[in-house]
C-alpha cells in the first residue's frame, strides 16, 4: 500500500486510476478487513456492502474489492451504483461493514474507496490502523501490471439500497408537497441523478 500512488486522503484511500490496480484495491480493502478483525468487528461469514459511482474505473475496483471480502471469509453484498450516502445507510441499518468505490469530486482519470466499519465512516486514527494491518497477497492471482488474471464477479446486484434510500426520502415529505412547482436538477456526473431524475 505504502509505495503504490494510492493514499488516505480527504475521506478513503484516493489515487491516479491506473494506480489503483485489482492488487491495491485487494489490499487496501483485505486490510480494512484486517484492522475490523483486530476489533472484533469482521469475522468469516460477514456481509460487506459494496457500491460505487460511474467512473469508467469503479466497476473494475469493485470486483478487486469483493475478490478481496471474499477472501477473506466475508461474503460481498454487490448494491450497484448508488450515492455514499445510500450505501453508508445500508450498512447502518445493518450493523455491517461498507466499500464504496467512489472518487467524489476527483477528475475522472482519479478514483477511491471509502471504507465504513459497523458503526460508521473510518476516521483517521482507522487509517493508521488499516495501514499497519500485514497483508497476505496472493502473488498467484495478479499480473505482472496488478491485475486480476481472472477477474473476480461481482455477485448479483441487490435492490435493497436502492429502495431504502428513496423510501427514505419519500416518506419524509408529504405526498404532493412539490405538486405545481418545477424543480431543477443538475446531474453532472452524480451517481444520484438516477434516483432523482
């Protein structure tokens, strides 16, 4: 992790998408998976929320992601393309850990991961931990470039965040209460505009 481009920033590990090869996200995320251990909080057989943005990249950090939750003895819960937000409260509700893959308002050429133990996002006394963790790389698995040989598949996308976090919203305002008004949205490249539009 320490020599690779790829480091803690603002909120989740950030770097250059070419940097972020299937060998680094694996890493960086078996050793949040580690460090969630350590506490007591990750043990085999725990669910791991996994979502992402539109980034050319992120499906591809997904899957090296999830290879890595598997791995692990965790078991990858793939919500698609979601808002953080919409991930952050899937993993609440549920008392489980969280990988969203997104680079927020980095150029495209950038990407991230942010990591969300049960009881919210990592701060950065977490990220000292993460980065002590030792992590088991399996050398067998990835290229000379740090690519997946085989990559991993995503398992089947479930719905569930999606609807929680709209039902969220829905239930709070009263029915009609936007009924005569016209409302403007700028999508740009928010993975929300979808939930909006």
């Amino acid at each position: 992790m320490q020599h690779s481009g790829v480091q803690f920033g603002t909120s989740g590990a950030r770097g250059l998408a070419d940097a972020m090869t299937d060998r680094v996200c694996y890493a960086y995320t078996a050793g949040f998976l580690g460090y969630l251990a350590f506490r007591n909080e990750f043990k085999p057989g725990t669910e791991v929320a996994i979502a992402g943005d539109y980034r050319a990249s992120t499906p591809r950090i997904m899957a090296a992601a999830a290879g890595a939750i598997a791995s692990c003895d965790g078991v990858p819960v793939n919500l698609g393309y979601l808002p953080t937000p919409a991930l952050a409260l899937f993993a609440l509700k549920r008392g489980i850990p969280g990988v969203m893959v997104t680079g927020s308002h980095i150029p495209d050429d950038r990407n991230g991961i942010k990591f969300y133990q049960p009881g919210g996002e990592i701060l950065k006394p977490d990220e000292a931990g993460i980065r002590q963790r030792q992590v088991l790389v399996p050398g067998s698995e990835f290229d000379a470039a740090g690519m997946y040989r085989a990559p991993f598949a995503l398992p089947a996308e479930t719905g569930a965040a999606y609807r929680e976090y709209c039902d969220r919203y829905l239930d709070f305002f009263p029915a009609a209460c936007f009924h005569g008004l016209r409302i403007g949205l700028y999508e740009h490249s928010s993975v929300a505009r979808d939930l909006l539009g």
